[in-house]
C-alpha cells in the first residue's frame, strides 16, 4: 500500500490538543449562560409582576453583548424556559438533601412537601411568582414539553412511595406533584402564606394516594360491578 493511500487522521497530539480548546470554550460559554441565568432572575425579581424585561435589560444586568445572549438562547423566551429548568433542578437538589436527612418514607414525604411550599413564603414567592409570570407567555415551540417543574420534582417521591407499597409509585408520585404544585401556584397568585396546617394537610392527602396493590386490586371489581349494574338497571 502506498503511502498516499493510506487515510488521513489527526492522530493523538492533534486530537488533544482539539479536546482541551473545546473544553476552554465551553467552560467559557458555560460561564456566559450562568451569568445570564443569574442577570435574568435578578431583573425579573426586580421587576415581579408589573413588567417584564427586555433582552437589552438581561445583557446589560449581565454585562455580556446582544451577540452573546443569542449564542445561548433564540429568544427571550428560551431564556425563561432555561431559568425555569434552572430553578426546577436547584429546587430538585434542595429536595434531595432534605429528604436525605429523615429515617422514615413518611417523613421524606413530609420534608417534599414542605420543601416546596416554602417557595410560597416572603422573598421566595416573590421570585417564583415572577419567573411563573414571565414563562406564562412562553411560545408552544420554545420548549419541548410545559414549563412545569411537577416531572422532575415527582422523580424524588418514587422510591418513599415505593417503600410505604404504592402499586404504581411513579404514577401516585406524579399525580401528588402535581397537585401539591397546583396547591403552590393557587397561593402564591392569591399571595397567602402556605402554614404549618397547610403543609401538613397537604402530606396527609400525599399519603393517602398512595396504595397498596390489594386495595388496588378490590377496588376495580368494585368499580365495574357497579357499572354493570347501572346497566341492567338502564341507568
């Protein structure tokens, strides 16, 4: 074979070399998306409900140009799906870490639910009411799915739902999201506080869903049975 022949390749010094300046890029633009994030929710908690920010008001927060922004983000409304996104998984870790520290599924259930009404007390339902308020006008094609944060906070209730012997812990994990999350957004819009009582009412009801396969299993040929008998009777 001769020496035209054989194909070209960069070989390893070259291919390192490639490696660590995409890596200085990214972490570079890594950086440029953090201080957005971080410029945007400053702004929007500046500005709560009664305005929302223009790109020009994030860039300039930032101290980063129009061209950098639009690297990142194809709008202003990619960028509030990302803080969103953003604030969901900072929410996600806090979750995690409080659960963390109880022995107990019921407890860990408790600390979910505690955990995200708190983002209904003083200075933290100001910023999510505002982030809430701007990703209310997100386009359908800015994200893939809706802007709601009840998925990936439900991930976290599986495994005590699990434990206390949920037929189905990621659907009873899912729907206790979100209607814990409904329960969340109905007060922070009416701006009350979430207390104690609510918190604990609210882990009653998130306990309550779950059950066990058996109770699961009588129940529907209970259902049907009375369905069947609505029938014959021409109901």
């Amino acid at each position: 074979m001769s020496e035209n022949s054989i194909a070209w390749t960069p070989g390893p010094v070259a291919s390192r070399i490639a490696q660590r300046s995409l890596a200085k890029r990214e972490a570079g633009y890594a950086g440029e998306v953090r201080r957005l994030l971080d410029a945007a929710l400053d702004v929007i908690r500046q500005r709560g409900t009664t305005m929302r920010p223009r790109v020009a008001d994030i860039v300039a927060a930032a101290g980063l140009s129009n061209d950098a922004f639009y690297r990142h983000f194809p709008s202003k409304d990619a960028l509030v799906a990302a803080l969103l996104e953003d604030g969901t998984e900072r929410l996600h870790s806090y979750l995690a870490h409080q659960m963390e520290k109880e022995p107990t599924p019921e407890r860990r259930v408790h600390r979910w639910v505690a955990g995200v009404l708190s983002q209904g007390v003083q200075d933290s339902a100001a910023t999510t009411r505002a982030v809430l308020w701007n990703a209310g006008t997100l386009a359908e094609d800015t994200i893939t799915g809706p802007p709601s944060p009840s998925g990936r906070l439900a991930v976290l209730l599986i495994p005590p739902f699990a434990e206390l012997g949920s037929a189905d812990a990621a659907f009873d994990a899912t729907l206790v999201a979100h209607a814990t999350i409904g329960t969340l957004t109905d007060s922070l819009w009416r701006r009350t506080t979430p207390t104690d009582a609510d918190i604990d009412r609210t882990t009653a009801f998130c306990l309550r869903v779950v059950s066990p396969g058996g109770a699961m299993e009588r129940t529907e040929p209970a259902v049907a049975a009375r369905h069947r008998s609505r029938k014959r009777n021409g109901a």
